[in-house]
C-alpha cells in the first residue's frame, strides 16, 4: 500500500504526518506500507519549516530535517492507494481537481476516525502552536493505523 499524506507547502504538516506514520509502522513491524508527503502549492525542494524540526525532535525524537518538499503530481495521486489532506477543504479541492482519483482521497481525520477533522497550518506559528498539531497528527496517525490493520 502507498499513502500520500498532502498538506498545502508540504513544510510542516505533511511531513510531520508522514515522520509520524513511518514510525508507527516500524514500532509495529509493518513493512508493506510506503509513505510519503507533498504540497498542493509546493515549492520544489523547500526546507521543514523551523518549529517543525524542533516539535518533532523534541516531542518523538524524530529527525525531518533532511526533508524536502515536494508537489502533488496526477502521477503521483495514481501511484497511491491513498491520499490523506490535512483539511476537509483540501481533500475536496483535490476530489475536483482530480476526479478520476477521488475514491482514494480522504481528508486525514475521516479516514482515520469518520470524522473530518482540520488540522491547522502551523507555519509561521509560535512552537506551542506546532506542537498541538504533532499531537493531533499523532493521534490521527494512530487511528490510522489501527484502521489500516483491520
């Protein structure tokens, strides 16, 4: 199984979605899941964002420093099982834009609990606001998981 986890720049929310997920599968031995992360309006190459290399490192000891963003392709949507947005709005601006593809395309919460839930845009936020969202996005990506087993 491929997922995509897809937030707007792909610098903080994504990515930390993305870090968060691997980890979980490794802590459950999973290794049949490929995970990755991209930006509807992404810049090519762009840094984390500052906070989230901290919150990440701080609040799991996980290291996103060396990420990089990247953009939401067609291809890359049909090359996944599943694509999970960050916001309910973004998961239907991707349902419009590639319609062909939508029964694959979920905001993160509705999958992962039945419920859309926005997650936040950190970016340019103080730490606080940065480690809320890790904490959100890590208990979406344990529900996600849990769905994933069944």
């Amino acid at each position: 199984m491929k997922i995509v986890f897809v937030c707007e720049g792909n610098t903080c929310r994504s990515p930390m979605a993305e870090a968060l997920m691997r980890k979980r599968l490794q802590e459950v031995g999973v290794e049949n899941v490929e995970v990755s992360s991209a930006g509807i309006w992404a810049n090519d190459s762009s840094r984390p964002s500052e906070n989230a290399v901290i919150v990440m490192k701080e609040l799991f000891g996980l290291d996103i420093s060396g990420h990089r963003s990247s953009i939401l392709t067609l291809e890359r949507i049909q090359g996944s099982d599943l694509v999970l947005t960050m916001t309910g709005e973004e998961a239907e601006f991707l349902r419009r834009v590639f319609p062909r593809e939508r029964t694959k395309i979920y905001n993160i919460g509705e999958y992962a609990t039945g419920e859309i839930v926005d997650v936040e845009d950190p970016f340019g936020g103080q730490k606080e606001v940065y480690e809320r969202v890790a904490n959100l996005l890590d208990n979406l990506v344990e529900n996600l998981l849990s769905r994933l087993k069944r």
